[in-house]
C-alpha cells in the first residue's frame, strides 16, 4: 500500500497544471502558425472552459483545426490530428489540435466553423458545440464540463443544441440523441437548485 501511495504521489507532482495564461499564449502561437499555413482552428478544450468561466485543472492546451500544421509533432491521434510542444517561458506546453477523420467528423467540422472570434482574434468553439462535443466523447472529464455548461445560467442555449444537432443528423437521430442528453439537462438542474440552495435537499444527490 506505501508504495501504491508513493507511486502515486510521485506521478501527481510530475503532472504540472497549465494556468489559463500559459494555455492561452500556447493556443495563441499555434492559431498564428495555423493562419500562416491557411488552417483554420479554433480553441477548445480544459482552456476553453477557463475562458467560459470553469477553472478546472487541464494538464494542455486543445485546438480543432481544418489540418494539422507543419511543425514537428509530438504525437499523432488515433482519431485525426497531433500534438505540438510550444515553449511558453520555462515551461513546455502541449497543444493537441484535433483533426477528426472518424464517424464524428461532421460535428467537429461545423464546430469549427460556427467558433466565435474572441478580442484577442483567437477562436473559441461556442458553448452549444461545447455540450454536443462533450456528450460525444463520454469521458470523466468531459462529461464534468458538460454538467458544468449546462448548469451556468444564460450561458447554453439548449435550443440551438437541438437545432445544431438536426443539422448534422437529421430530425429522427437528432431526437433518439437528445433522449440521452436530457438526463444531463435534468441533473444539471438538480445541481443548479443545490448550488442556490447552498446544499443538496434529500433526494436530491447527484446521479
């Protein structure tokens, strides 16, 4: 059990936590790469929800791009993109910008193209492809962000999901996916009314 523990500690401390600073300048060094080769991409990603106001711990930065760029790169994805290293200050940084080349190709294409520009000119994917990125994937993490989104007051237009998923699926796979979603709608409300009411009423735990 000690060394379990110490195994773990030890592979805690080597996992270095990007502030939002950091992911933005790394973000914004590879956007200016990307335009130079004609590549458009847009931010995503844990640093994504930073600028959207959830400060949750990401280890990178996350990019969707129209191609990946031509620069070294550290690692090729199973499912359509790379990863690039980028020297902010002391630290190195991974940037992993995702070309998706697999069955949810076409969300991840019209999230791209739907990116908001922000003040500074880098792109971010908007909060609705946000939710419908994040309710595909189906990872711990993401479906974290996604509980998050939705519970934001004012921040998801719930309807524009719906809109944007008929879009790519047409209105009768778009239903059968938003059959799913609502259980995330339903428990993001839950922890919306604990978090007015400063605590979980009974029965009202998260699922």
């Amino acid at each position: 059990m000690i060394e379990e523990l110490q195994k773990r500690f030890v592979a805690a401390m080597a996992r270095q936590e990007v502030t939002t600073a950091e992911g933005l300048e790394a973000a914004r060094r590879i956007s200016r790469q990307a335009k130079e080769e004609g590549i458009d991409c847009a931010l995503t990603g844990g640093i994504g929800m930073h600028v959207y106001g959830y400060s949750r711990a990401t280890e990178d930065g996350d990019l969707l791009a129209s191609n990946t760029l031509e620069l070294p790169s550290e690692q090729k994805l199973s499912f359509g993109g790379e990863s690039y290293l980028v020297q902010i200050g002391q630290r190195t940084i991974t940037v992993t910008v995702t070309v998706r080349n697999d069955d949810f190709r076409g969300f991840y294409e019209a999230a791209l193209s739907d990116a908001q520009t922000m003040r500074d000119g880098l792109r971010i994917v908007t909060p609705e492809w946000l939710v419908i990125l994040k309710y595909l994937s189906q990872r711990s993490k993401d479906q974290l962000d996604l509980f998050w989104l939705l519970k934001e007051s004012g921040l998801v237009d719930r309807d524009r999901v719906a809109r944007l998923i008929e879009q790519i699926i047409g209105r009768p796979a778009a239903q059968v996916a938003l059959i799913g979603l609502e259980r995330f709608y339903i428990q993001a409300e839950i922890m919306r009314a604990g978090d007015e009411n400063g605590r979980f009423t009974k029965g009202q735990r998260p699922l």
